[in-house]
C-alpha cells in the first residue's frame, strides 16, 4: 500500500487537526498544553520514519527515498524545537493561540511533502500548501503594525515568486513533455537542451530564491524576520530555508542535473551576488532578528554555493550545513524569546551585559552565532568547510574567495553583538530567570552545535553516503 | 506550426473590427439630446444615493466568498468522481478518500461557524 509512505504526513495532519477540534471545545485561555501534544504528534512521525520503506506514492507524486528521510528528521527537529519556542511565546499571543499551534504543524507537514516531491505537480502543491501557512503565521499579531506589514511583504513577494515558478516549470514542461522528475531527466538524455529550457531552469531557479531567501527575492526577509512573531520567524530561517534547498537538490541535481552545463554559471553568480549583499547588509543592523536576517541571506549564498558545486560532495555538504544551521537557529531563537519575554525588545543595544544578568542565554547566543557564522570549532565551521572544499574541487576559486572573505565579515558583525554582550556594562543588573526546562534543552541544543564540530564523522559519513544518490 | 494559428488571429481581427465598427456606426447614427435626467446613473427606477464609484462594501463578504469557493471547488471534485465511481475495483477505495476529503471540508465549515466567522457582526 503506497499511502503508507506518507505516514510520517498522515501524523503530522491528524495532529493539527486534532488541536483544531480541540480548540472547538476547549474555553479560551492558555494552550501550551498544546506544545505537548504537538510535540508527541512529531514525535510518533519521527518514530514511523526509520521504519519507512523506498518508493513511489500517490501516483508516483511523491517519493520515499533517503533523501526525503534525511529532510523529514531535519524538519521533525525543527518541529520539535520550534514548539518548544512558540510555547514560551505563546503569551504574546493575544488570540487564537490554538490556530498558531495547528498551522505550525500544518506547514510542517507540507514541508515534509515537500522533501518526498518527485514531481513538479506534487512538488507546486506542497510548496503552496506550506506557503499559505506561513503567509497566515508570518502576519499573526494581528494588533500590531509591524506584523501585519511584514504579513503583507511576504505574501505579495510570495505570489510574484510563485508566479515566475510555476511559468518555469511550463516552460520545463514545454521542452521535455514531461512533469515528473526522473522522467525529466530521462527526457533531457535524448532533447538537446533549448532555449526555452534554459528560460524554464532560470525562472523556475529564481522562483525558488524566494524560499531560501536569496537574491533576487530576498527583500521580504529583513522585514518579515524582524515583524513576524518570534517562533514563525524561526520556522522561516531553519525549517523553511530547509525545504527550499531540498527542492533544488531535487530539482537541479535530480531532475536536471543532465544538463548541469546550463545552470552552474548562474547559479555561481546569484550565491556570489547574494553572498556579497547578505553579509555587507548585516554590518550596519541594530535588531538582532534583522541582524539574522541579513546573515541568513548570506547562508542562503553559500548553501547555493554548493549547489554551483554540482557535486555529490555540495549536496552532502548543503545537507550539513542545515543541520547545524537549524541547531545554531533553535540555541538563538530560543535565548532571543526568553529575553523578549523578560525585556520586550530585540535590539542589540539592550543585550549590553547579557552575561552578568544571564549567563547561560549569552552562552546559547555565543555558541549559536558563532556557528552560523562558521567559527571552528563549532558545527557551522565544519559545514562551511565542507561547502569550499565541495566548491574549491570543481574549480569556483573566486566564488570560494568570496565565501572566506565574507566569513571574516560575519564574524565581525556577529561578534559585535558577542562584545557587547560579554565586555559592555549592562542598563540594569536585575537577573533574567530561566526555568529548568529551558536550560536543559539549551544545555542541550549547543552540546550537539559543539558535537557536530567536533566530531562530525558518524553524520557526515551518512550525509555523504545519501549524497551519492541525489545525481 | 504557427501558422496552423492563423485563422485564430484572423478571427481576432474580425471580432476586433467588427465591435470596434458597431460602436463607430452607433456613434456616427444616434441622435445626441443628452439632459439631466437621463445622464443620472440608473438605480431600479430609486433616487440616486451618494456616489456610485466609491465601492465600500463590508469586507467581511471575503469569508462568505472564500466558504463559496472552498464548496464549489468541492462540487467540481465530485463529478468526476461520481462518474469513476461505478468502477468495482478502485469504488471502495475512492469512496473511503472522499469521504475523508468531505469531512475535512465539513470540518473546516463547523470550525469557521464555532470561531463566530458566519455572525453577521
């Protein structure tokens, strides 16, 4: 029964619903009591995924294969870790608390169809599916300014984006008669390649920018990072940047990845344009959320890095980069809403003499940047590293001297706020309490940052060996 | 192969000429004796009332537009289905998953009119 392939799905929607029918009967007040619930609800689909097998379902839409599984853990970890996030939050939440839970799990799932698409029909109806969550979730506090026009940016940049994506892929359509992606590729062995295909790959490679937030569609991620509640924007910078690249490893190196020649040059300049902007942007921010926003557009250039690469290697190396990009994104979001919660602000002024009222959320905030920004000997350092060598092997010298000198860069605008964080004397001296589950699961999410640099061998062996697979 | 287009453009061309021609010809015809009467907008025989061109209606017809569209989709689905329907081999199966889609739609109805979305505020 090839429906079964879509359990880890099936779980994550009957939960969502399952909080929507609770919401029905429940009286209004607080529901973190649904953080629980959804987090037993990704758990069950995290447990069914080993026990997946390999294969086509739904008319061969959608596909069960390693890759998909390795995407579906990253975004049942995000998940988890998200929930735990949005429950800290939940109080600024003034209504509808119990939708925001549901929607979370929601988009969720349709980024879980997301990673099993094999086909472009599959792969628009999941992308549209998660898109529309987000479009609700990014513009949720309802009473507050900011919000509803972050909301608005998001989702007119979001329907532009999905306009050149869906031309692209009727162009793609056009020049191979086909729609699934293997059968695309089976096609594009025999059609030389035309000028409408190239269209095709270009409009449909610049639709997917929106979601990885990279040039030329990266306008909406400053605004929407700063305004959107703090969990959404979490959601956004791992889970949803996840989804992206694992459609464009599906996309390119699957489907298209026969006629690599046409698309390496314009996806080297669009991670090299991006890496420049993202990095030199975040320089001047006074807004920790904006800050990240700008760093992530510059991740966005070098996982797209590894993608010019064209390589087993750059897959498995994207594949890394994720996974310690999304625990360096829990370690700081969390710290960042349990300072929100006591301060009521994000601005990086107000983080003067974190250490001295906080120490653990400092360290959370130390470790995390610093592995976003690929500091050795933290997770991020050893992704990045495997990123060059990916890029550095098929010959993208200038490109990798971008990535290196704009590493310099984001260490210096990361360790600005690191500086006033832990040398800068603070306002006021009143401690921030953090209860006990907090800083066990911050004690936790930076032991695995610093795990995965330095020992990364037993993940990156698996990543690897699911990368040979991905051509 | 485009020019097996041809008579699609040429039938452009006709449908063009010919409503721009009609208009001309009335234009060219009819007699003009406009008054004040007759320029005021028409409004079922009533009294004009305020300015038509402004376009202020409740927003809240969006849900009420949005709950149509999500059952109409929904009825489009279902012919097809009905039709596959008498087909012994997959009919159980095909039921069973309408059934399910109906009752996720049902569900969202019941949601929209329990959160209040149906009160005519």
């Amino acid at each position: 029964m090839n429906l079964l392939r879509l359990l880890p799905e099936f779980i994550m929607l009957g939960t969502a619903f399952l909080l929507l029918v609770l919401e029905l009967f429940l009286p209004r007040g607080s529901r973190k009591g649904y953080a629980v619930i959804g987090i037993l609800g990704i758990a069950a689909a995290a447990i069914s995924l080993p026990y997946q097998d390999f294969g086509p379902a739904l008319a061969e839409l959608f596909l069960q294969d390693q890759l998909s599984i390795y995407f579906k853990w990253l975004f049942c970890i995000s998940g988890v870790l998200i929930l735990y996030i949005v429950m800290l939050y939940e109080d600024t939440v003034k209504n509808w608390r119990g939708e925001f839970y549901s929607l979370i799990l929601f988009a969720l799932s349709g980024m879980m169809m997301l990673a099993s698409a094999s086909d472009f029909v599959g792969f628009y109806v999941s992308l549209e599916f998660v898109a529309v969550c987000l479009y609700v979730l990014a513009a949720y506090l309802t009473e507050s300014r900011v919000t509803s026009e972050a909301g608005l940016k998001y989702l007119v940049t979001g329907a532009l984006a999905s306009g050149f994506l869906i031309y692209g892929i009727s162009f793609i359509y056009g020049a191979t008669g086909a729609t699934g992606f293997a059968e695309v590729a089976k096609a594009l062995q025999t059609v030389e390649p035309t000028g409408y295909l190239v269209l095709g790959i270009v409009l449909t490679v610049l639709g997917l920018t929106f979601k990885i937030s990279s040039i030329p569609f990266h306008v909406w991620a400053p605004d929407v990072y700063q305004g959107a509640p703090t969990p959404v924007t979490a959601l956004l910078a791992a889970a949803s940047k996840s989804a992206g690249f694992v459609v464009i490893l599906r996309v390119l190196f699957g489907a298209l990845g026969t006629v690599k020649g046409e698309w390496v040059a314009f996806i080297a300049v669009i991670s090299g344009i991006t890496l420049l902007f993202g990095n030199l942007a975040a320089m001047p921010q006074k807004d920790l959320k904006r800050l990240i926003a700008y760093a992530g557009i510059g991740s966005a250039g070098y996982l797209l890095m590894g993608v010019a690469a064209a390589s087993e290697m750059g897959a498995g190396a994207i594949m890394y980069y994720l996974l310690t990009y999304i625990f360096g994104i829990a370690g700081t979001f969390i710290s960042i809403v349990v300072f929100y919660n006591s301060e009521g602000t994000d601005k990086i002024e107000s983080y003067a003499g974190l250490y001295k009222r906080a120490p653990l959320l400092a360290f959370s905030l130390f470790i995390g940047l610093l592995s976003i920004a690929g500091f050795p000997p933290l997770g991020g350092f050893i992704a990045k590293f495997y990123i060059f060598m990916a890029a550095v092997k098929e010959g993208l010298w200038v490109l990798a001297f971008i990535g290196a000198m704009m590493a310099i860069i984001a260490m210096y605008y990361f360790l600005l706020v690191i500086k006033s964080m832990y040398l800068r004397q603070p306002a006021n001296e009143a401690p921030i309490q953090v209860d006990m589950m907090t800083r066990g699961l911050l004690y936790f999410v930076n032991a695995v940052t610093i795990l995965l640099g330095i020992y990364p061998g037993p993940v990156t062996d698996w990543v690897m060996s699911i990368a040979q697979g991905v051509f | 192969m485009l020019l097996s287009y041809l008579p699609i453009l040429i039938m452009i061309g006709f449908a063009t000429a010919m409503a721009l021609g009609a208009l001309f010809a009335s234009f060219l015809m009819r007699p003009r004796n406009p008054y004040r009467e007759k320029l005021s907008p028409w409004e079922c025989g009533m009294e004009p009332v305020g300015d038509a061109t402004g376009g202020h209606f409740r927003v809240h017809f969006f849900i009420i537009a949005i709950l149509f569209v999500i059952f109409d989709v929904e009825t489009l689905f279902l012919f097809p289905w009905a039709v596959l329907l008498t087909d012994k081999s997959i009919s159980l199966f095909i039921f069973a998953e309408m059934i399910i889609f109906v009752a996720i739609l049902a569900l969202g109805l019941i949601y929209a009119w329990a959160k209040g979305a149906l009160e005519w505020v």
